[in-house]
C-alpha cells in the first residue's frame, strides 16, 4: 500500500542554491522548494546537510525515489562524482554517502544540464519535440540532449558537455584548462574577458556583469547591443556544430542568460546561417526557456521515473 503513496524527489545541488523538486508517482508536481547549498570542505558535511534540511520541510520517509542533478562530471550508474569544481567536489562517491543517511529505494544521477533538458523536456504540453538539446546559460554553460523523451548519456560517465566545444583555435583560457571553449565566451563569469575591450572608454575600467551589460542594451547603448550581437554570433557556433553533428527538432536556451536572448538572436542569427549545412537550415527550432530555476530539479524528478 506504501508503494502507492510513495514521492519522487529531484534535488538540483548548484553552487550557490540547491532547489528539490516533490512529485507523484504518475510524474504530477507537488511542490518545490530551494535553499542555500550548505557549504563545507567536506563534502559529505554538505550532503548531510541538505538531506537534514529536506528532510525538515518534506518527509524523507515518504519518499521513494531520488534524484539528483550535480553540476559537475560523474558515473551516473555509481552516483560517483569525478569532479564539481563549484561545489569543490573531487572523487565523491556521493551514492554510498547518501546511502549512509537514508534508505533510499531508489537512486539515480546525472549532470546538472542533463536534468534541466529533461525538465524542459517535462514542461511541454501536447506534443513533444523527438530530440531536444538544450544550453544552459549561466555561469558556465552547460548541455544536455533528450531523444525519445531520455537523456542522451553513457551509464559510465555524463556527456554533452556542450560548453567545451570549441569555438576559436588558440582562444580565450577556459576553466577546464583548454582554450577556446564556448564557455570562455558566452558563460557569465567569462564575457568581460572579451566584451571588456568594447566597453566605452570611461567604463573600460570597470567589471560590468553580463545583467549590467543587458541593462544597457535594452535601454538602447550601442556599444552594448554589439557585445549582445557578438555573443550571439559566438553562441552561433557551437550552435551550428550541434545542429550540424545531430540536427534537433528543437534547441532550447535556459539559464539567466537566456532572458537576453532577444538582444543576441540577430548575432546567433547570422552565425547559424553562415555555420549550419545547407541541407540542416531550418530544421532545428530554437526557442527559450522560462522560469530556469525548477528545471533542474523538476528533470532529476523525472529521471526516477523513467
Ligand atoms: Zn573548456
């Protein structure tokens, strides 16, 4: 009978907050909720914690399956964590951790961007596209790809990372330690290494943050609806290769960045005609995703119950 009633629950671990995401078992949501990710050098501290704080504001005993998004590499299968550098995770074996605090029934894992592709994938009414890549822009950038209503990923490590294509030979530094990424040019924490030189002379001193940036655009500076336009057209790319490598019926761009997307789509625009094959133009719709800060958790939700 304790089947019947029992939860999935979607935690999305972030840098910054941690949101948890309760349905029913028929995929229904039931409630959401989010809260700072606690932080500690040990990362088991950190994941004792936020079962602690779930468990006081949802039942943890009602719930039957788990899920859970981590913003980093990992084995899925083994709920292991190769690497989260913004939670300053290395070799977590997160599974067996979360095995120690509760009984769960049933556990699953997966990237971060992996989730929120879901999630999309989950919010569509009616007709679902057949494949869905989705990009999330934040910070970094992440990916994640949906064929058939699953993700797209290998049992032993998460894939996609569509941050790290690359988009310049020899380019700007990226955190994973190459050059040239798309992540070095469209993630948040990245933009002022370029977009920097095309401020105005007075503010060439200064960090403008990529909403600051947005701001000005919208109010009409020219100078920042070029560093927009030059966004796109670098997004564009890694765009086009995604296009050209697997032509999704739909691309979906999530993410606080996305909310500038009707100051870069001319940019995005001129690089998707000049990158994608003739024979792909037009075929993959791109559109944006709203409401980014569920995503996550709402897909881990989901993925119990595949
Ligand atoms: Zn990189």
């Amino acid at each position: 009978m304790e089947r019947k009633k029992m939860k999935a629950m979607g935690i999305d671990i972030g840098g910054t907050n941690t949101a948890v995401s309760i349905c029913s078992s028929a995929g229904k949501t039931l409630g959401r909720f989010d809260f700072s990710t606690p932080r500690s050098k040990y990362p088991e501290k950190t994941i004792s914690e936020i079962l602690r704080i779930i468990d006081g504001k949802y039942p943890l005993d009602e719930i039957g399956a788990a899920g859970f998004a981590v913003p980093g590499m990992l084995d899925p299968e083994n709920g292991f964590v190769f690497s989260a550098p913004n939670l300053g995770w290395k070799n977590f074996p997160l599974k067996k951790v979360l095995m120690k605090y509760h009984r769960f029934k049933k556990l699953v894992f997966e990237n971060d961007a992996s989730c929120a592709a879901l999630g999309v994938y989950s919010a569509y009414r009616g007709k679902k596209p057949e494949s869905l890549a989705v990009l999330t822009l934040g910070t970094g950038i992440g990916g994640g790809f949906i064929s058939g209503g699953r993700i797209f990923s290998r049992r032993d490590i998460s894939i996609f990372e569509a941050g790290h294509i690359k988009i310049s030979p020899e380019g700007l530094p990226c955190g994973c330690g190459a050059r040239g990424c798309l992540e070095a040019y469209c993630g948040a924490a990245y933009m002022n290494n370029w977009a920097g030189a095309m401020f105005p002379k007075a503010l060439q001193s200064s960090v403008l943050s990529s909403g600051e940036i947005y701001e000005k655009a919208n109010g009409g500076a020219l100078w920042a609806k070029k560093i927009w336009k030059q966004y796109g057209i670098y997004l564009g790319m890694a765009v086009s290769d995604i296009v050209n490598l697997l032509v999704p019926a739909q691309i979906v761009f999530t993410g606080g960045l996305a909310g500038a997307y009707s100051e870069f789509k001319g940019g995005l625009r001129i690089s998707l005609e000049k990158h994608i094959l003739p024979s792909y133009r037009g075929r993959s719709l791109i559109s944006v995703h709203a409401g980014a800060c569920s995503v996550g958790a709402d897909g881990a939700a989901a993925m119990t119950l595949l």
